[in-house]
C-alpha cells in the first residue's frame, strides 16, 4: 500500500527486518511494535463494533424491559412499604 516509502515507514520496515542495528541507530522499536499492535487493536475493535452493527446482531434494547420491570416492582414495594 506505500506505506514503506515514506520516513516512518523505512523506520517501521528497519525496526522489524534488523531490529538489532536499528535499536544502535535510536529508533525505538519496543514502542513501534507496541503501537502497530494498538493500531491494529483498534481498527479490528472497530471492525467487529461496524460488524455487529451490520448483521444486527445486538439489540441495543436488549433486557431493558426486564429491567424496567424489576425497579418498578422495587419502587412498589417500598411504597406500598411506607403506606401500610
């Protein structure tokens, strides 16, 4: 894709082709490979959220009824509770 054409990108491709050498000239390697795994965690983080969005397979809603149900009943007891 290019990526290994620019400045950043002759560092990311030395950082992982020698290692060793590249640590002698100042590039930090330990941080790239960690950033390169955290760009990847987010953009398939990303990609399973827009995933599950597009098969519908979550429902937003999902329990709320029940939910509701429970505090109501709750609210209905303390009340009825406090006016016995």
């Amino acid at each position: 894709m290019g990526t290994q054409e620019g400045f950043l990108g002759g560092i990311q491709l030395a950082a992982r082709e020698q290692p060793d050498p590249a640590l002698g000239l100042g590039v930090p390697v330990a941080r790239l490979r960690l950033g390169a795994f955290a760009a990847s965690a987010a953009i398939a983080g990303l990609a399973g959220a827009l995933g599950v969005e597009l098969a519908q397979v979550a429902d937003r809603l999902a329990g709320f009824a029940e939910r509701q149900q429970a505090v109501d009943k709750a609210r209905f007891d303390e009340l009825e509770q406090r006016y016995r």
